[in-house]
C-alpha cells in the first residue's frame, strides 16, 4: 500500500490537480485542490488497474501521514510559540534591567555631580583656611621676632639709667644716667 501511495505521488504532471472523493455515498463528488511542485505526479483514478481498496488504503495512508504531519506542524508550532514567549520575557527582563540600570546610572551621576561641588567647595575652604594660616603663622613670626627684641620686663638699661641701684646706704636723691646703649 505504501508503494501505491507513493506512486500517488509520481504522476508526470506538475501543477494544480483535481482529487474527487470516490465514495458511492457521495451524491456529487468532492473536489480538493492540491499544489504540487515539478516532482510530483498526477495519480490517475480512472486507471482500472487500481482497486477502490487500494485507493481508500492509500487515502488512509495519507490521511494518518497527514495527521502525523499536522501533529508534527502542532508541536512545532507550540514549541515556537513557547520560544517566542520565553524570548520576549528574556527581552521584557532584559529592558526591565536596562531601566533599573539606568535609574541606578542616573541616581549615581547626580550624585558624582553633588559629590564633586562638595569636594570643590572643601578645595576652596581648605584653600582659604590654608591662606588663613598663613597669614597667622607670618603674625606669629613677627610675633616672635618683635618679643625676641625686647628686653625683660625688669632690665631698665639703655632707658637712662644705671643697672646698679642705689644701696640702701647712699642717701643720693639723683640716679646715674647711662648712655651707653
């Protein structure tokens, strides 16, 4: 039956071909419209050496072909749609990664941006406080130099009078200038 079924297939002519249903039920025919390519043949039902056994078998025969072809097509089919799904909650995933790392991207930039006026700002301070310093450790020398200079508190020279006081002794109503500095 198989071999019938593919020399259904073998006829010599190419194109659209017209199968009529052969049931004797049938009050007028059925016609269905097959596309074949340039292989295929045109199987020729009047041919006598064909019994209507043969041509019901081979009609099953590609009845369940059909329906394993259809089945095939079916799984293919869902398997593609399930692929098409996945893909797309991968890509819907993949955006909604995008978009948190942008957020996240965007968040960090703002604050890079805040963090280098503060660190701008703190330049500038740091800046003027070191200028402020400056300015205090130059007092501060001058400072220094200015008491470096002066004389205790209790040295009298070089203002008029002697370093040797008086004894208690000498009744001397004038002091002894000294102009030696």
């Amino acid at each position: 039956m198989i071999a019938k079924y593919w020399w259904l297939r073998k006829a010599p002519k190419a194109g659209r071909t017209l199968i009529q249903n052969l049931h004797p039920a049938a009050h007028h025919p059925t016609t269905v419209n097959l596309y074949q390519t340039s292989e295929d043949k045109v199987f020729d039902f009047s041919n006598v050496e064909f019994t209507r056994e043969d041509l019901v078998s081979a009609l099953n025969d590609m009845v369940k072909d059909y329906r394993k072809l259809s089945h095939s097509f079916e799984e293919i089919k869902a398997e593609n749609i399930s692929l098409i799904n996945s893909s797309i909650e991968s890509s819907f995933e993949e955006l909604e990664d995008i978009d948190s790392l942008k957020t996240e991207l965007s968040k960090l930039m703002i604050e890079n941006y805040l963090l280098r006026n503060e660190s701008s700002e703190l330049k500038a301070e740091v800046e003027r406080f070191t200028k402020e310093m400056s300015s205090w450790n130059q007092s501060a020398r001058a400072l220094h130099k200015l008491q470096e200079s002066q004389k205790p508190v209790n040295d009298k020279s070089c203002l008029g009078f002697s370093s040797s006081e008086s004894s208690e002794g000498e009744t001397s109503t004038q002091s002894q200038l000294v102009y030696d500095c």
